[in-house]
C-alpha cells in the first residue's frame, strides 16, 4: 500500500471502537501514574510525569487529520508514542499493560507487514521490560504479551476481512442498485418503441387508410365532373361518409376503445361491412364468407384480424386493380383463420422493399407484427397477373373466455 494512501473513511463502528481504544489508553496510563503515587515508589513523581506525556503525545494522533490520512504521518506518531512508552516501561513495571493497546494502533495504522513487525519488537520490549524489574526471565513472563500481540493479530486481521466483505457487498449493491436503474430504463426504452410500433400499426391501418380511401374518392369525382355531376356528388358523398368513419376511428384511437366498426357486432358482422362499405365506395366488388362455427373472441383477437382485413382489403384498392376481392372468416376449434384473395394484378412477395413508413410502406410490416404479438402468423402468395392471397391464422388458447368490450 502507498505511504500516503488515505485510510477508509470511519464507520459508526470504528469510530465506537477508536473510543474504546482510547479509553483504555487514558485508563492505563492514569492507573500507572495512580500505583506510583499511592504505593509511595521510588520516581514517582517522574513516573507520573512520563504517564502525563505519553498521554499529550498520544492525543495529538486523534487531533491531527495527517495521522488518519497519511501512513508516512501515522508512522512517525506511533514512533514517538512507542518512544515515550518504553522511557514508562523503564520507570515502571505497570506499563507493560499499555502494549496491548498500541498493538492494535500498530496493526491499524501501519501496512501489513510494517504493523506486524511493530508488534513483535513492542512484545518484546515489553517482555524485557518486565522481566527487567522483576529480576528474572521464565516462559511465563512471554506468555502475556505473546498471547496478548496474538488476540490483537487476530482481532485486527477479523476485523478487516470483515471490513473488506462489507466493502465488497456495498460495491454489489451499488452495482446492483445502478444495473437495476439501467434496467428500468432500457424497459422504458423498449416500451416506448413498442408503443411507437403499436401507434404506427394503428395510424396505418385506421387513419391512413380512411385519408387514402377520401383521397381516391375525391380524385374520382374530379374526373366525373363537369360530364358526370351527379357521379361525382355520389363520391363526394362517399368520401365525406369515409371522413365521418375515419374521424370516428381517431376518436375511438386517441381514447383506447374497440374500433367502432365492433361496436354492436361480431368480427363476421364488422368484415361483412367493411365488404359492402368498399363495393360502394370504389370499383371493386368485395364479398364476405363465414366458414365454421361462430364463438367467442377475444378481442384483442377481433381487433387484429379487423385491423388485417381492413389493411389486406386497401391495398388491394390502392395496387392491385382488381375486379373481385374475397375475405373468408374460418373458425376452425383451436384456431381462427382470416383470408383475403383478389383477381388483381399481383406481386412478387420476394421482392417487396423494406417497410418505410414515410412511403407508406407499413402494411404487410404491421400485419405481421400485429399477428406475431398474439402467436398468429401471416401468409402471403402472390404472382405478377395472377391475384394475391393473404392468410392470417390466430391460435385459441383453450379455454378461451369473451372480453367484455368496453
């Protein structure tokens, strides 16, 4: 570690411990000055005075910020702590007792290996020490203060791993915190994009398509007039009728209701309509059939195959130049099926540009992304001069209970 690593920034717990440490210090040193001067031993009054500086020299340690931040500043402190220490010890046996705490100041302040070496010579110091003012050596004399330097290793060595899980688990959190943060919002990115596909599949399929219908008729009626007035009113009628529908749909779009073409009716009834409002609206004559048995949908089922019928049904107007148009409602059990087959001119399917939504380019695109949202999928067969087939299938799943409409 760099001499001039800061030291972690202190916790609740350290700073509890950091007092409990210097409490003991202060207690140790004044129980040393207090035998000195109670026992009537000789250099009392030197003892106390050496207890009174070890103690001032102690506290500058807390008072001064480098000695928490800076390992080279720590170092000196405890150098000069440790120096007026021994001057105690050579004074007075009682201060062997005060190694126990400046192992822990040691092992905290210094790196690893510098604090281990300080606690064996302060062991030993204290060892000596004591073995000096009794006059004798024997193995018991070491026991404490090794027994002593071993708990503090160990304590200080516990601690810090601990301290270091801690860290480790904080830094988890934080990352987790921040992924989770990260998360939330690709899910709100992905949203947003799902509901601008989902906008774009709906203003394609009601208002583009009601504008595109308007359009054609309003052209028709140019071309009748001034030969042909009362064709031409019967467009503008048409197209003013697909003006009301079309502005119907917004309404019903912008406040997230069923379509009004399902308002009061099946799916069979909307499609039957939707055949008879385009035989009249424009040259093509577009017929319905109902195949199966008729059940429940759901409908967010009835909205996706309207919404395909609708789109298949004025392509074929705006594209094909088809006679004819066919849809065919099929209940089939476990699934639903939808097709829509014209006479017109066709298409090769494989050679169809990307979607482009300025170009109008959305229908197919939207056709399947709306199928694809409810498990169906989306067939399309096609050849130049040889008409067009759509096939839409849904799948039931059983048992399929009727949304209730709003």
């Amino acid at each position: 570690m760099n001499a001039s690593a800061p030291a972690p920034a202190p916790t609740p717990t350290t700073r509890a411990l950091a007092w409990c440490l210097h409490l003991l210090v202060v207690g140790l040193l004044g129980l040393v000055a207090v035998r000195a001067l109670t026992d009537g031993r000789p250099h009392a009054g030197p003892i106390a005075a050496v207890a009174v500086v070890c103690g001032l020299v102690y506290a500058a340690g807390p008072l001064l910020p480098r000695v928490r931040l800076v390992r080279r500043a720590a170092a000196w402190w405890l150098t000069a702590v440790g120096a007026v220490w021994l001057a105690l010890l050579c004074l007075s046996p009682e201060a062997v007792w005060l190694a126990f705490p400046l192992y822990f100041l040691q092992l905290h302040l210094l790196p690893r290996r510098p604090g281990l070496a300080a606690v064996a010579v302060t062991a030993a110091a204290a060892v000596a020490g004591y073995a000096a003012h009794t006059g004798s050596f024997g193995p018991a004399m070491a026991i404490g203060p090794a027994l002593g330097a071993a708990v503090a290793v160990a304590v200080v060595r516990g601690y810090q791993t601990l301290y270091r899980e801690s860290e480790r688990r904080s830094r988890l959190i934080e990352e987790l915190t921040a992924t989770r943060a990260d998360l939330a919002l690709a899910q709100h990115t992905a949203g947003v994009l799902a509901e601008r596909e989902r906008l774009a599949r709906e203003i394609h399929d009601t208002l583009a398509q009601g504008l595109s219908s308007i359009q054609l008729l309003l052209r028709a009626a140019e071309r009748a007039l001034p030969e042909r007035p009362d064709a031409a009113a019967g467009h503008v009628v048409a197209a003013r009728q697909a003006a009301v529908d079309n502005l119907a749909e917004a309404r019903r779009f912008v406040a997230a209701l069923t379509p009004p073409a399902l308002e009061d009716t099946t799916l069979a009834g909307a499609l039957e309509r939707l055949c008879a409002t385009t035989s009249a609206r424009h040259r093509i004559t577009a017929r319905f059939r109902l195949t199966g048995a008729p059940g429940p949908l759901p409908t967010a089922h009835e909205v996706a195959l309207l919404r395909v019928a609708q789109s298949a049904l004025a392509n074929t107007v705006r594209h094909a130049g088809a006679g004819t148009a066919e849809i065919t409602l099929s209940h089939l059990g476990d699934r639903v099926a939808l097709d829509v087959v014209d006479d017109g001119a066709g298409f090769d399917p494989a050679g169809l540009p990307p979607a482009d939504p300025e170009a109008g380019g959305f229908g197919l695109a939207a056709m399947r992304a709306r199928l694809d949202a409810l498990g169906g999928t989306l067939a399309v067969e096609s050849a130049p001069g040889h008409g067009t087939a759509l096939a839409a299938r849904l799948p039931l799943t059983p048992p399929t209970e009727p949304e209730a409409r709003p």
